[in-house]
C-alpha cells in the first residue's frame, strides 16, 4: 500500500503521539509498504521553531526508507485559545497546499487527531489522492476541552462537534486508542467502523538487567545517588493535576531520601516550579525535557514512576503512554487514576491505584512502596510481563496493518482474520 501519515506532531519533537507514529511508520515500511509523513516543521513543546529548522518554509527528509515532508506552521508561545487556533490553522493550510503539490496518489491517509480541524486537511488529500481516510483518534475533541474548561462559547463548541461528525462520516474507518473513545464514537456513529488501538511500548529498548547499569549513571550525573527517586515523565499540563505530586512530596518532607524529579515540560511546568519554590520543597527538582532515546535509562533511574491525572469523569477513559513505558522498564507505578487505567493496572497487578487529586492518598502509597522493596519488585516484574503479553508496540502494529488491508480490500492472512 502507499499510506500518507498526517500529524501535526512528529520526532523530533518529544511526545506520546510522536513516538507512537514513528514506531507506526517504521513497521509499516520494513513490511514493504511506501510511507509518507506529512507533519509540521518540529516546534512543541517549546512554542517556537527547532533552530535547525529555522528559515524554511518546507524541509523534505529521508528516514530509511520513509519520506518525511515537514511544512511552515504558526508557532507560537502563548497558549490563549486564538493563538492556537492560529496554530492548528496554519498547519491544516500548509499541509493541504503542500500534500496536494508534493505528494501522489495514495492509498490510505492515517490523520492523527487532535487537532481535530487536521481532518479538514485529510478528508480533502483523500479525495484527491484517491484514498480511504483513516481516523486515528488519540483524544475526543472538543470533549476533552469543554470538560477542562479550555473551550466554553457554545457557538465554537456547537462548530466543533459538527465538524467532528462531519469528518468521522466520511472516514472509511475510525480507531480509537482506548475503550472510552471507542465506546463513545461507537455510540454516536454505529454505522462506522471503529477499531480500538491503544497506547503500548517497544518492550525491546527496555531491558531492565542492562538497563539497571544505565539509571545507576543517571542517578549519578544528577547527584541523586542514594536517594529514593519518585519520577515523572511526560507533558506537564492541566489534564496531569501534577500540583498533587507537590503536596505529597511536602507530606513526606521529613524523609531525607526522598526525591520526586520532574522530566518534560508543558504550559504548567513554570507554575508548578513557583509552587515548589513558595513551599520551599528541597526534595523536588524540575529537567528539561529529553529525547524519547533517554526515556529507558530515565526510567530506570525511577523507583516508582507516578502516572496522575485530574479527577474528570473524561479521563476515565484515557490510557496515558508513560504507563505502558513504566510497566515494561519493570518499575512499579502509583497511579492517581480512575477507570479504563486503573482497571488495567489492576489486573496486571503493576501498582497501586489511589484516588485522583489526593495528595495523602499517594503520599501512603509512596510510603508502602518505600518500605517494601520485595512487593515493589514483585510489581515491576508484573507489569512487564503484561506489557509484554498485551501491549507491544510491534503487535498493535501489526493489528493497525491488518485493518489498513481490510480497508484497501486487499486479502492478506493477518491478526484480524484468525
């Protein structure tokens, strides 16, 4: 097949989506099909153009055998709602004049949403091109946004869910990367076809013997030798509910080995550090975010990896990635969490899940992990066994391309057909 990848968001740039469709592309093309990633010229998190990419309106690349072409988009700092919708709009613009210009016929268009006005985009190159379009749906927008309170005038939302059943009708297939959105979708649009691709981890770069050595180092170049690190990866937004991290790293203050490190960044991170500074918390420190290649040794560097988000019935249905990464590093998770994440925790028996935006909830779960190293080891053990099982990066795959060949009616035997 020849598959168009359309993503706002690609490596270099640092984030779930990001190395989620990376890894995508990659099996696709060493299982013999021709991949296109049409994306953004690498700007997130920071808000502004990568310096190597500066001054150009379109960079073409080559990764193996994968073509890369990256377009202009409207980067910007400030996160009030215009300017992001600028944002957004810019790239929708650029992707559509340069897709129609560089690209040919294809066979399928892969759109990752959000943002969801990229299906603009897709759905229009699709018609083009001559291809079946492909939803992949990582967030329900502007679900997502409402129940956050980012988006509240009713016209813009009323606009929106339009222009979301607007573009779910005309993809010839919708897939969604947790239970809670396909259910969602399902329920709305029963006529479509909607297949659950979740969220998982390339289980080979984390092997924990080799990687022991790694966060050992790690733990070194960051003076935390000998502490007792509790670690956070990952974006530092207003769906993390992080501040809760905060008030349990000052519930536990008193223990001098305790150590909470923040890696990545976000619209939240410089507020978060102002919280930790007011309440004076010497065992909380802040880094920059790193490149999706240092994450194992990060991890490994972690005795227990945190995973939080706020306490909105939405989120009930999210699957965050850093779970997933966490579990096959065999490092034991607390999880302020409810729902479709809990559940899954639950039954691999790969940590503890605690209320979310419950400080002294996590605070005790830290504590019983913290003396108890044998049952924290037990959980790690755990998790990496049901990742292993269940969510490989390179099976999910392979389950993504057997419905890629149902879609192109081509018969081929594939996970779907056994």
């Amino acid at each position: 097949m020849r598959i168009l990848i359309l993503s706002q968001y690609y490596p270099p740039e640092v984030g779930a989506s990001q190395n989620r469709l990376s890894n995508l592309a990659q099996y696709l093309m060493k299982s013999g099909h021709s991949v296109t990633v049409l994306t953004a010229l690498p700007n997130y998190l920071k808000g502004e153009i990568f310096e190597e990419y500066r001054g150009h309106v379109m960079v073409e690349e080559q990764d193996e055998n994968i073509r890369i072409i990256r377009t202009w988009i409207y980067a910007t700092k400030h996160k009030d709602f215009m300017r992001r919708l600028m944002n957004y709009f810019s790239f929708v613009v650029s992707s559509l004049l340069v897709g129609m210009w560089k690209i040919g016929r294809q066979d399928i268009v892969i759109v990752e949403s959000p943002p969801l006005f990229l299906g603009l985009s897709a759905l229009l190159l699709s018609w083009f091109k001559g291809a079946k379009l492909v939803s992949n749906i990582s967030d329900l927008w502007p679900e997502s946004a409402v129940a956050m309170g980012v988006l509240r005038n009713k016209a813009v939302i009323a606009l929106a869910e339009w222009l979301e059943a607007f573009l779910y009708r005309r993809s010839h297939l919708i897939t969604g990367q947790t239970q809670g959105i396909v259910s969602s979708i399902q329920s709305r649009f029963p006529e479509k076809r909607i297949a659950l691709i979740t969220n998982g981890a390339n289980v080979d770069l984390f092997v924990p013997d080799s990687q022991l050595k790694q966060g050992m180092l790690l733990r070194k170049e960051f003076g935390l030798e000998g502490k007792f690190i509790i670690g956070y990866a990952g974006l530092h937004g207003l769906a993390q509910g992080l501040e809760t991290i905060l008030q349990a790293a000052q519930l536990l203050s008193r223990y001098q080995d305790i150590s909470f490190i923040f890696f990545g960044d976000g619209p939240e991170k410089e507020q978060l550090i102002q919280m930790a500074d007011q309440a004076r918390l010497t065992n909380v420190h802040f880094y920059p975010p790193q490149p999706a290649s240092c994450m194992p040794r990060i991890i490994a560097a972690f005795d227990i990896t945190v995973v939080p988000l706020k306490r909105i019935d939405l989120f009930k249905g999210a699957l965050p990635s850093k779970m997933f990464e966490a579990m096959a590093a065999e490092t034991p998770l607390i999880a302020s969490i409810d729902g479709e994440a809990r559940a899954l925790i639950d039954k691999a028996q790969a940590g503890l899940c605690i209320e979310p935006e419950n400080p002294q909830a996590m605070a005790d779960a830290i504590l019983k992990l913290y003396k108890e190293p044998t049952f924290r080891r037990t959980l790690g053990q755990n998790g990496r066994k049901y990742v292993i099982e269940h969510y490989d990066r390179r099976q999910i795959a392979k389950k993504f391309e057997c419905l890629l060949l149902e879609a192109h009616h081509y018969e081929r035997p594939c996970l779907t057909k056994q």
